[in-house]
C-alpha cells in the first residue's frame, strides 16, 4: 500500500469523524471515544509516515490533537448548543403565544374578581337597605311607644 493511499484514507476516516462530531445525534460519549481515536489515529499515522522516511509527518498528518482542529471542534460545539434562526423565531413564537395566554388568563381572573367584589358591594348595599329598613321600623316602633 502506498503512503498516499494511507493518507487518502486517514483523512476520507478523519473527515466522517469530523462529521460525526458535528452531528447533534452523536451522542456525548460516542463524541469522546471518536476524539480520542482521532487523536491516536493521528499518532499513530505520524509513526508510519515518519517510517517512510519521506516527508515531515507534521507537515503531513493532522490529528484532533492540532490545535487548529481543537478550535474548530470547540466552536462547532458552541454553534450547536446555540439555536439556529429558525429554532431561535420557533422558540419566540412559543413564548410569544404562551404570554398572550397567561395574559389572558389574567384578565379572565381580573374580570372574575370583579364580579366577585362587584357580589359583595351588591350584598353590602342590600345589608345596608336591610339594616335601613330595621332602623326605619324600629324608629316607628320607638314613635308609637313613646
């Protein structure tokens, strides 16, 4: 097998595991364990490159543990932790729909507790006319005795 070869196919394995990182569906152990191969796969495709005796094997072979790599990883893992546009609008139309509704679940609760006081005012002005009437009859009660 030639170098070249080799190398096509390190980087076509580098490449799907790259792809495997970036994926939301990777999960969180499966993104570990393939970093970690891609770091001894690095290393290991650096020995054999370096056996060949042809080439600088860190002119040749980049590893997740290249640093450059490392930043993309690490920013490609911020950019999916943040919600697309789409999601972002998604999101707002919710929360947008879900305050209209506790809006109007307050005003409903508003209009109960009027109808409520607007009750008690009602029974207070008839215990008031009640009370009247009392006095009223009472008074006239008080004029025929005395």
């Amino acid at each position: 097998m030639t170098l070249y070869s080799m190398l096509s196919d390190y980087f076509t394995n580098m490449t799907g595991m790259v792809q495997a990182l970036e994926s939301k569906n990777t999960p969180p152990a499966m993104k570990e364990f393939i970093t970690q191969a891609g770091i001894v796969g690095g290393h290991f495709m650096k020995n054999i490159v370096r056996d060949f005796g042809t080439v600088n094997e860190d002119e040749v072979v980049v590893g997740f543990d290249n640093e450059r790599i490392q930043k993309a990883l690490e920013q490609s893992a911020q950019q999916q932790q943040q919600p697309s546009p789409e999601q972002q609008m998604a999101q707002q139309a919710q929360q947008l729909e879900r305050m209209k509704m506790e809006n109007e679940l307050r005003q409903k609760a508003l209009e109960l507790e009027k109808e409520k006081m607007d009750s008690y005012q009602a029974e207070l002005v008839l215990q008031k006319e009640q009370m009247d009437t009392q006095q009223a009859q009472m008074d006239i009660e008080r004029k025929r005795l005395s």
